[in-house]
C-alpha cells in the first residue's frame, strides 16, 4: 500500500516539474519560431543578393559604384554649385524690336534716259539748330552711329585729300583705316622729339582724344533729280562727312583752321547701319523714327555751300557775311520753281 502511494507521489511530482520548465520556455520558444517577412522581388536593398537570383555584371557593379559613392554634403553642394546667370530685366513693359531689325527701304531704280534734269549741291547741317539738336542727343548721337560702324569695319572712311582728278576731294578714291579715320577725328599737337643725350632731334604731330561733342556740323553731297518716269524731282544723298576744325598747338604758338571734312562716308552704304538705329524725340518715344528716315525724309534744317558750276566755286568765294546765306536760300529757290514750272500751262 505504502508502495503504491510512493509511486502516485513521485507521478504527481514529475507532472507538476514538467509543467513548470514548459511554462518558463515558453516566451523563447515563440521568439524562436517567428521568421522575418521576405522581401517582395524588385525591393531587396542594394549590394544584397536575393536567395535563390543572380545579378548580371551591369547590376552589379552599379549597386558597387553606388556603395562606394561618396556622401556629399548639402554645404559642399551649395559651395560647387554653378552660379545663375544675371537676368536683365526688362526696361520698360515692352520690347523695342522694330528698329533693330529694320531693313533699308530700296530707292527707284533711275535709268540715265529718265533723267532730265540734275544738279549736284552741297549742303551743310549746323546740329546747334534747333531743329537739328536731336542728332546731337547723348542718347544717339550721330557722329557715335558712325564711328562705331567705322572702328567695327562696317562701313569704309574715304580720305578727303584733293587730287587733280578730284578737286573737291570727295570722289571716294582713297580709303581709310579704321585707325587713320579714329585720328583725323581729333585736333593735333606739336611734340618734339629728343635721343638719349637729351638733344633735340625733330618734332611730330601726335593726336589727341577724340570729343564727340565737338562735331555739330555734317557736310552731305546731294544730287537733285528729277525723273520723268515718275514724274518727281527728289534729293538723293551721295556721301555724308563730319567736320573738324583742325588746330594744331606747339609751344607758344596755336594755327587753327576752318571747317573741312575729317573723312567721307558713302551714304547709300551707310543706309543699312543708320536704319538700325533710333534718334531721340523729345515728343514722342514711340515714334520709332530712325536715322534713315532723317536723311530720306529730309527731317534736318540745312543750308547750301556750293552748287556744281563751270568755274568750280564756293559760295564764299563770291559772297560774305549774311550774303551766302541769301545766295544760298536763292539757289533752293531756283532748284523748286523749275519743277513748279513743269506744271504751268
């Protein structure tokens, strides 16, 4: 009996053992049997290989080149950056595209056997006029469109020089450098020349600068035409010239000279450079009026120097005073009324 009991004992204490140590492992039994999700295909991270896939070489040495990249900071991004381009803003609510791509307006073909009627003048422009002031503006002037066009090879300077075959000097036979033309726009000073012992050896003439505010006066040649065919008298314009008055300075004594041209520019050349560009209005700004227009329109105040005659003179060679300007109002006068005369029955 006794042993039997022992037996119950002893079952009944194994039972209640085991019971214990099941519920003391029972929290690292469940941690073990928990697995980890797998990753769908397409999102395993870079530089792993998938169980199971084989990465091509391409793949695989773009996820190495990407592991080895190296980290860069967002300063040092800042610091290596390109800087931006200055925009300009616009001057104004629109832009003045009209002027700037102007094309010349072409003249009437003339034909020799139209013509019959021509005289060839000269004719000076005073910008101190009031009505010629705004070739004269510091926002365009003149003389600056020329130049520029002139130092930029745009158009050629003919020297005014006086030959046998061109006594007026302005046939367009001799062409400047761009050089020779910036020089003879500026006065000239004596200055002497010394070797290295400090003795006088000569004297040269050396340029000064050039002031575009000293040339307020331009000198044009102009052929009055009248044309049969159309039946119109009209002014065309040959050549264009600034004028100087040269002196020259040297020690203690001063020579000046008048008014003469410092080159000539062949107006119908001049045409596509001048079209381009746009004169100050004091009445209106837009009234997209350019240089062109100013010359072939004849929008400028001007006054006659010489007309073409046998003897080859000047008006001041034969009037002085306030006399030139009446021979010069009288020979305007004579070149309108003949053509009013054509219309006269």
């Amino acid at each position: 009996m006794k042993r039997r009991f022992l037996i119950i004992v002893l079952c009944l204490a194994c039972v209640t053992s085991f019971a214990q140590t099941s519920k003391t492992k029972k929290p690292a039994a469940k941690g073990a049997a928990t697995t980890k999700p797998k990753p769908k295909p397409g999102t395993a991270k870079t530089g792993t290989k998938p169980s199971g896939t084989k990465l091509s070489p391409d793949t695989a040495k773009k996820a190495s080149d990407v592991a080895q990249k190296p980290t860069v900071t967002p300063s040092q991004v800042t610091a290596t950056a390109p800087a931006k381009p200055f925009d300009r803003p616009i001057d104004g609510y629109y832009k003045k595209t009209n002027i700037k791509n102007a094309k010349v307006t072409p003249l009437p073909v003339l034909r020799e056997a139209d013509v019959v009627y021509s005289r060839r003048i000269w004719q000076e422009i005073d910008l101190r006029e009031k009505n010629n002031q705004y070739l004269a503006s510091p926002k365009s002037r003149l003389i600056d469109v020329l130049m520029d066009a002139v130092m930029a090879g745009e158009l050629t300077a003919y020297d005014p020089v006086q030959t046998k075959d061109d006594l007026d000097g302005d046939a367009f036979g001799t062409p400047l450098t761009p050089e020779k033309a910036k020089l003879k726009m500026a006065d000239s000073s004596v200055v002497n020349t010394f070797d290295k012992n400090g003795d006088k050896t000569g004297s040269k003439l050396v340029a000064g600068e050039f002031n575009p505010d000293s040339i307020y006066k331009f000198r044009m040649k102009v052929d009055v035409i009248f044309d049969k065919q159309r039946s119109v008298e009209e002014y065309r314009i040959i050549g264009i010239a600034p004028m100087m008055k040269q002196s020259v300075s040297g020690g203690s004594t001063s020579l000046s000279f008048d008014y003469q041209p410092a080159f000539w520019i062949y107006f119908p050349a001049a045409r596509q450079v001048l079209v381009t560009h746009e004169v100050a209005n004091g009445r209106n700004d837009a009234t997209g009026l350019s240089f062109d227009d100013v010359f072939t329109k004849r929008l400028f105040t001007g006054y006659i120097v010489k007309q073409s005659n046998v003897k080859d003179e000047r008006i001041k060679d034969y009037a002085v005073g306030i006399d030139k300007l009446y021979e010069s109002e009288k020979i305007k006068k004579t070149l309108m009324d003949w053509e009013l005369n054509l219309w006269q029955y």
